[in-house]
C-alpha cells in the first residue's frame, strides 16, 4: 500500500496568526492535489517561531486556537488527509510545544513535545511543561509516530514513539541554520533514529526571524539512514515522499550548494523577512568603497530589490579617490540610487568647536570616532525623514575586537554581516562575483581601511585578518582556554591581544543592532557574558 507524505517546507511569521493559517491550509490544498495521505508542517507552523515572551500571554494562546479552530474546519473537505500543524497549547493550566493531527474536520490527537532545548538560542524549559505521552496513529495499515525537533536530538523519546507502534517518524522542526548543520542533522538523526530501524520525515521551518534564519532543507530519510528526499535551502518548497508500507521511496534531493552560497542565500532570505515582516519601506546603506559596505550592499539588492536601496557615499578629507570611484562603479552596475553627502564641512564644526577644549593635545581615535558618528547621525537623519532603516556594515571580526565606533557605524537597525568573519567577507563576494560581477575587483584585492586617518589600514591595529579570525573562532564558538589557542600555534602576543579585546568590548556588543546569525555561536542571544567582570584566564 503506497502512503504519500507531503512536507510543506513554510515560511510561518511569528504572530501572524490569520496569515500562517491560510499558508497552511493553501500548502495543504496543494499537497491534497498530488495524493498527500499526510501533510507534514513544521514545528509551530501556525504560531511562528520562536515567539519568545508570546508565550506567557494567555491571549496568545486563546487567538492561536481561535486560528487553529478555524484552519480545522476549513480543511474538513480534504477527506482523508492527515495534517499535522505546529502550535503552542494551554492546557489544564499548562502551557505546551505541540503538534495537532486534522483529519476530516476533527483533531485526531496532539502531540506534546517531551525535550525542551535550553541552550544557544533556545530557552524552551522558560515556557512550555514537557510531556512523555506518544502518539501514533494508522494511515492505510502504517503506523506513524511524531516527535517534535529536540526530542530527536536524543533516543528515549524516539525509542517511546516506537514502543507505542511507530514505524515511521514524522518530525516537525524549528532548526536554524548555521553553517554545516545540514551533516550534524544527518548524523543525529541516524544516530537517534535511523538506527532504532525506523525511517523518518524531517519537516523544517524556512524563513528569518530577528537573528534567526530557518533553512529549510526538509528531508527523509530511510531506516538504514539514506537520504530519500532533500528539499530547497532558504526556500519555500513541497514535496511529496511515498512510503511503499513504511519504506520511503527515493524522490528528488536538491542538489548540494558550497558553504559561500548557503551562507549568502541565509543572508539574502534574513534581509528580505526582516524588512518584509516588521514592514521597512525600504533600506539606506553607508557606502564607503570597501569590502564590508560592498557586500552588504549586493545583498540588500538581491534581498528586495535596488528600487529599495539607496547607498550614501559620505567622503572624508582621508577618503581616497580609489573609493569614489569603485562606489561609483559598483552602484552603476547594481542600479540603486547613490548620493554622496561630504562630511568636511561637518567634520571641521566639530573641530572648531572643540579647539579650545582640546588645545595642545595631539589627534588621536576622538577625531576618527567623530567622522563616523557624523555619517551616523547622516544616515539617520535620512532613516527618520524617508522611514528607510539603516543596515549597519560592521562584520564580526570587528565586533569582536570593538573596530567600531558606538553612535557611528554601529548606528542602525540591522546589522546585516554582524556574525561573518572578515575572512569570509571577501569569500562571499567572490562567490557573488561568480554569479554576476557587481563587486569591483579593486575593492576585494585593495588593503582594507577605515579611512579616518592618513594612509591607514586595519593592520596599524589588528592582527592580519586570517590570525585574528582564527583566534576569534577558536576562543568565541569553540570555546577554547588561551592555552589551547597558543598550542595550536598562534603567537601568545596575538592571542592575549585578541582575548582581550574580545571580553573589553562586551558593552559596545550589547548596544549593537542585532543580526543574521551563521555560525554556531554568534555575537547575539546565544552569547551572555557580562560586562562587568574582573575574571582573567
């Protein structure tokens, strides 16, 4: 007996209660077309995720289940067709991460989920009570089981679902990407439940929410671990997998992308939900004819369009003439509107004004940092006028090591590249280079610089790039003690400098604009050290 599952790979907005419903129901319809006996959404498809503090409003609940109502009785004409929605649920009191089975216009049976992440990102044990009672249910002679997300990522609770009958997996997920996630979902999950001999489907989230991004990449897997079926990276998709019994057919499997284009379609799709879901008309970027700028640019275009973007070159007396003109060049080809508003006139008041005040003393970081903040306050100044918001273009090496200035370039609403290494910078716009040129060869071979000084470059104060990111990578996301980092090789000069710089920068972190987050651990929610600390390794 075939049995045809359908995933639907969605893009849920946290809230949007009406608007996930009728996405629900319309993959749903779709899926009814092409056979679906089940159709698999992901982990609260209907709700959005993560809704964070939502969830201690009991009226978030009672307009979820209004919604959750309404979708039951709309799909009650798909006869036979199983789908399984993502919701949060209040119940006797308690409050709970669960997905409900619709079947004929009646709730089958929900699911609550039993492991609750409360790490990284997560902080599911905050909100929900968890619960060890499974649920299977019969289509056409195959028993299915559903676990939510975190409960795969150990085996009690797929070995529960299988003790209770199951002899397939359907596991609706909220799991965000970060680079190489796709392998460690692999490995777990024939860790965890391939090797119990049951086959699964594994339903993901697609779409951005604040930091983070949900990729997608929706699969199936057999009971021996092999992959059936792979849907799209940062894309909507569905597909139908068919079980011959409780044996998964093999099905299209999207093809493999490299590290640069996952990372740049994570970017892209985190632009375009954030503006497009908190409703920006459109996006400024502070153009300065460097690495940063240019890549948070070319993503900004390919995220909403270059009737959206409008880039602001705002020149100094130490702007080089190679950076008006590669700025020129690049926003010719990418076709966005470009002003260019000097700041010497700006920059002079603020120099006369504190002439007296500082008399006598040399110039130093105050006149660099008063170049920034002048662009700063230029861009939103322009943000409040038009309702554009800025994208700030600081990477995460320079957040790392404060090579920012609070007020100035760290001004803005989103930080677009916040958590990509300088090193990966120049490996992203390569790989757009590789799609269409957009990026000026000049502007990925130059020397890298703030231009707040005469003939500066970043390495009057930074480590060559490759060094420090390698220090910033091993000490920040992999956690390693000094000692270690030095052991690998680097010079304990550059490690104590790096070290220190990171943990003397936390208050300009915790005044930064959040951003997209690609790596395992990112300057953001899942990073908590204090400001206040006297600790030294």
């Amino acid at each position: 007996m075939t049995v045809k599952v359908a995933i639907a790979q969605i893009n849920s907005t946290v809230g949007d209660l009406a608007g996930n419903r009728t996405k629900i129901a319309d993959f749903a319809r779709r899926a009814a077309a092409l056979g679906a006996d089940i159709v698999l959404t992901p982990e609260m498809s209907l709700s959005g995720y993560p809704p964070e503090d939502l969830l201690l409003r009991q009226s978030f609940y009672a307009k979820t289940a209004e919604q959750f109502e309404a979708l039951t009785a709309e799909l009650a004409d798909l006869k036979d067709v199983h789908v399984i929605v993502g919701q949060p649920i209040l119940h006797h009191g308690r409050r709970f991460n669960a997905a409900s089975v619709i079947l004929n216009g009646k709730v089958l049976g929900a699911y609550r989920k039993h492991d609750l992440p409360n790490d990284t990102v997560f902080d599911e044990k905050r909100y929900f009570s968890s619960s060890d009672e499974p649920l299977v249910f019969d289509v056409k002679g195959v028993r299915f089981g559903i676990n939510i997300c975190e409960d795969t990522w150990a085996s009690h609770t797929p070995i529960r679902a299988k003790d209770a009958g199951a002899q397939v997996l359907l596991v609706p997920n909220g799991s965000p990407y970060h680079m190489n996630k796709q392998y460690l979902r692999y490995d777990v999950m024939r860790k965890n439940v391939c090797s119990l001999g049951l086959p699964m489907v594994y339903a993901n989230l697609v779409g951005g929410q604040d930091e983070l991004i949900f990729d997608g990449n929706s699969f199936a897997l057999d009971a021996k671990g092999a992959v059936c079926a792979q849907l799209k990276h940062c894309e909507e998709d569905l597909q139908i997998i068919e079980f011959d019994g409780a044996r998964p057919v093999s099905g299209p499997i999207a093809p493999e992308q490299s590290i640069e284009e996952q990372v740049y379609k994570a970017l892209v799709l985190g632009v375009r939900d954030y503006i497009g879901k908190n409703g920006f008309p459109s996006v400024l970027i502070g153009l300065s004819g460097g690495v940063d700028s240019a890549l948070t640019l070319a993503v900004a275009v390919d995220a909403l369009g270059a009737d959206k973007v409008r880039a602001v070159m705002m020149p100094s007396p130490y702007t080089a003439e190679i950076s008006w003109l590669d700025s020129r060049e690049m926003v010719k080809r990418i076709g966005v509107r470009y002003d260019e508003i000097p700041i010497v006139d700006c920059f002079n008041a603020f120099r006369s004004t504190l002439a007296q005040e500082f008399k006598g003393l040399p110039e130093d970081t105050t006149e660099e940092n008063i170049q920034a903040r002048i662009r700063g306050t230029i861009l939103m100044a322009l943000s409040n006028k038009y309702g554009s918001i800025v994208l700030t273009t600081g990477n995460k090496s320079e957040m790392a090591v404060g090579y920012c200035t609070l007020y100035g370039d760290m001004a803005g609403g989103f930080a677009v590249i916040k958590d990509i290494a300088k090193t990966l910078v120049y490996r992203l716009c390569t790989y757009r280079n590789s799609v269409s040129e957009v990026i000026p060869e000049r502007i990925l071979t130059r020397a890298p610089s703030a231009e707040l000084r005469p003939n500066q470059t970043d390495q009057d104060s930074l480590p060559p790039y490759e060094v420090l990111d390698a220090i910033m990578q091993m000490y920040m996301e992999e956690n390693r003690s000094i000692a270690e980092i030095i052991a690998a090789g680097y010079r304990s000069e550059d490690v104590e400098r790096v070290t220190r710089l990171i943990k003397i920068n936390e208050y300009k972190r915790r005044q930064a604009p959040i951003g997209i987050r690609i790596t395992h651990r990112a300057f953001g929610r899942d990073w908590r050290y204090p400001i206040t600390s006297r600790f030294r390794e």
